[in-house]
C-alpha cells in the first residue's frame, strides 16, 4: 500500500486559495487593532471639555482583504451655531472616505470593474479576487451612490458660475465642441419595457498634438467630455460651467461646434460660435437615404466643391425623377427626408476650415484640422458599456452609469 498515492492531494490552486484567506484573515485583525489602538489614542488626547465621549459604538467597513468589525467612540460636541452634533473622530483623523460602508480603495475597484463590465460580472470578479464578497445589487447601489454623488458635484459647478466663482484661468486662441446623442434601450421601475432614450454626449478640446500627428497617432489636447441623460438646458449649463472651471471664457477667441444636427445641439452660450453639420453624418445621410451609387457621388462632389445650392438641386430633380405610385417603392420619400435634413442644415454643411473665417493662430503645440471625434467618443465612452449586450436601464441608472464613464474617460473616477 503506497500511501502517497492514496493520500488525497491538494491542488497548487487549492494551496494558493487556502493562503488568500488566511492573509486576509490576517489583515482584517491587524486592521481591527489598529483602528481600535488609534480611536484610544484620540481619545486620551482630544479636548474633552469640546467633545463629550457618548461610549463605543460597534461599526464594519468592507475593504479588499474582508470586511473589518470594529468599535470606535463617538462624541458629543457643539457646532459654529451652538447644535449639539455627533461625531467620530477616527474617521475624521484617518480621512475614512466611504461610499455606505466601503472602503475608498475597494469601492475605486468596484466602480472601475463596474465601468466596464455588467454588476453580475462586476460582483464575481471583486467576490473573485479580493477578499470581500459582493453581490450584484451591492455593485449596484455602490454605483448609484457614486452617481448621486457626481451629480451633486455639477451642480455645485453650475452654482460656482452662476454666482461668478467658477476660477477658471486658461486663455485659449479656440475652443472646439462635438455634440451627439446615444441611443439606449431603457426599463420601467418593473423591468417592462420602454421607449429608447438618449444619453447626451459632449467632447470639448483644444486642437490636436502637433508632435503626435508627426507619429500618425492623433491626440485631442485638452479633451474633457461630459455625458448624461437629461433636458438639453440642463446639458449645456453643465457642459458651460465645465468650461468655465478650466477657461477664461471672456479669452476664447473661437468656439466651433460640430453636431449632427440634432436640436438639443448648439452653443447657446456663445451667440458667435461656428457651426458645423458633421462630415461623417452628412456622409451616412447620403448613403442612407440614396441607393445609387451614381447619385451618392454627384451629391457628395457638389457638397465638396462647396456647390450647397447645387447639391439640394440635384436631390430634388433626383427625388423628381424617381416619383413612383408604387407605394412600396420608398425612393422618393428617402431622397425627400435627405433635401429636408441639408436644407435644414444648409448653413452649417461647409466645413468650418473650407470656410473664409479669421480663426486665431493655434498655441505652440497644437494643430487644427477637420472635426468628427463625437462618434468614436461614443463608442469608447458610453456604446460599449451601455449599448451592447442587449441591456435596458432606468432613467437614473443609466444617467448614473454615463455619469460614472464619462469621469472615467477625463481620469476623475477616483477623485
């Protein structure tokens, strides 16, 4: 009898998931001590005629090795006014910044994993890979804290410029601004279905780095983008006091807007701001609504050759000439919806930069060229997270979400 062989045998995946638990086992009671060790030490140093020991209080906090059960003082004390007010002075001492009862780091994990992936996903992938089980619903709520939170946060900013507190100081020659809506599946309170809504999606930049295009690798400077679900007034006082946090807006010598066309799109704080219909939707317009190759490219060189007139002449003979009684043959109302869609557009089709405008010289550094950046924003912003997958949202979930990704792409998520 060879007992090796019979000798069960544990796994190096096994060993390696045994020691997991047992370091974090580890850190959750060093953790406990030192909490508690310090909370003592606060409380034989403090000023006890200001804050009034009112006895330990038991507490938890999820960190990423466990959640951690602790006991900390709380304490009596007398505000600016004179209101009695409750505090911990631990967490005032550590700087313990928590969304509900996680820890700072473990809720930075949870939100950049719930940014890219669904909360069931989100919830395996913490529950796998830290020493702290999570739920769905609890990557969830977390998210929605953080949402709420954002949310807050831009109202202040739009508070700071309505009072004139905005700070911002940068002079820039010219501000660039795309525009565009995303279309997402949305969710009653009952999961039932409901009609689609738009995720609003703005990219503000200041040209492109000189030294990058020389690489062939094109980098926006100065890129923030911004994104919600919400009135186009609401969207663009947010989106102007973003600008006003960063620029000196009395010092932008030119903003060009690039948009779709879509009505929310504009620049209502600046009533001399460049529009510009975006080359890339006028292109899909075009190949959408015209199936001949022939007429595609008669449409398109007239609009290149700055000939507007020419080309809305063009596609109202053309919509003549295909006029059919056949009701199943939609030629003619697709050619129609396209002359409607220029016409209505018609100012905005040159390209700002085919245009006779005086334009500032660009800083050191930078170039301009032809805008449409707003689709690839889209994508890598809110499409891939929000879009895909079949997912349906609530109005505030997926106004969270896009609250959440946005910061994410202008590097503020963790802030």
């Amino acid at each position: 009898m060879n007992p090796i062989v019979e000798e069960k045998k544990q796994t190096f995946k096994e060993l390696e998931k045994e020691i997991f638990r047992l370091s974090c086992q580890a850190d959750i009671n060093v953790t406990r001590q030192i909490l508690e060790q310090k909370d003592q030490e606060i409380f034989v140093a403090c000023d006890k005629a200001v804050y009034h020991s009112e006895g330990l209080r038991k507490t938890s906090i999820k960190t990423v090795y466990g959640t951690v059960e602790y006991q900390r003082r709380v304490y009596r004390t007398l505000t600016d006014e004179g209101k009695t007010a409750y505090v911990y002075l631990l967490d005032e001492a550590l700087g313990m910044e928590k969304i509900g009862l996680i820890s700072e780091n473990l809720a930075e994990k949870i939100a950049d994993t719930a940014t890219e992936s669904p909360y069931r996903q989100t919830a395996e992938t913490i529950s796998g890979t830290t020493g702290t089980s999570i739920s769905a619903q609890g990557a969830w709520g977390m998210m929605q804290r953080l949402g709420d939170r954002i949310v807050e946060e831009e109202k202040a900013s739009v508070q700071k410029m309505n009072t004139g507190k905005s700070g911002g100081t940068k002079i820039l020659p010219v501000l660039s601004g795309e525009m565009d809506g995303v279309w997402i599946r949305q969710q009653g309170s009952h999961h039932e279905k409901k009609p689609m809504q738009e995720v609003k999606v703005s990219t503000t930049y200041e040209g492109w780095d000189e030294e990058r295009e020389k690489e062939n690798r094109s980098t926006l400077v100065g890129k923030r983008v911004l994104a919600g679900i919400e009135d186009s007034a609401t969207f663009h006082e947010k989106r102007e006091a973003d600008i006003r946090a960063h620029y000196d807006v009395d010092e932008i010598g030119q903003r060009i807007v690039n948009g779709d066309g879509g009505s929310w799109i504009g620049e209502p704080n600046d009533p001399e701001a460049v529009t510009q219909l975006d080359p890339f939707h006028v292109h899909k317009e075009i190949r959408r609504c015209i199936a001949d190759k022939e007429a595609q490219n008669e449409i398109e060189q007239r609009l290149a050759k700055k000939d507007v007139e020419g080309a809305l002449d063009y596609i109202k003979t053309y919509a003549d000439s295909i006029a059919a009684t056949d009701g199943k043959d939609k030629r003619e109302d697709k050619a129609r919806t396209l002359l409607k869609y220029l016409t209505n557009n018609k100012e905005d089709l040159i390209p700002w930069m085919d245009r006779d405008l005086k334009i500032p010289s660009p800083p050191d550094g930078v170039i301009y060229k032809g805008m449409g950046i707003q689709e690839n924003q889209n994508c890598t912003v809110i499409t891939m997270r929000m879009k895909h997958r079949r997912m349906r949202w609530s109005k505030s979930g997926g106004n969270n979400m896009a609250k959440a990704l946005y910061r994410k792409e202008n590097r503020e998520l963790h802030e």
